[in-house]
C-alpha cells in the first residue's frame, strides 16, 4: 500500500511540475514573439522549447523517483 501511495505522490508531482514548466516555457515563446522574434523562427522556437519541456519533465520524474521518501 505504501508504494501505491508514493507512486500515485509522484504522479500528482511531476504533473504539477510539468504544468509550471509549460506555463515558464509558454511565456517565454509568447516574450521572444513579442520582441519581434517571429513568423521566420516561430516552428524552431517552438520544437526547441519542447525539447527542453520534455527534458525538465524527465528530470522531474527521475528527481523524485530517486529521492522521494519511501516512509
């Protein structure tokens, strides 16, 4: 019972975390937009901090699937 528990902990976590992480992310697409980095680099700008939202997510999981307290 006690695994389920840290299991379904650190789901909720990383889904809160990847959520922060794609709101920081977000803003900062929608900043370089605005300062005029636009129509020529918008699909390179948007793969490129997808990249980085998928490896901060990974981090996240492997953070806390490593340092999570087991009880």
């Amino acid at each position: 019972m006690e695994t389920f528990i840290r299991t379904i902990a650190i789901i909720i976590e990383v889904a809160i975390l990847a959520g922060l992480a794609y709101a920081i992310l977000n803003g900062v697409r929608l900043t370089a937009f605005t300062l005029g980095i636009g129509q020529r680099y918008h699909k390179a700008i948007t793969g490129a901090l997808f990249i980085v939202g998928v490896i901060v997510t990974i981090f996240f999981i492997a953070h806390l699937t490593a340092f999570y307290p087991a009880g």
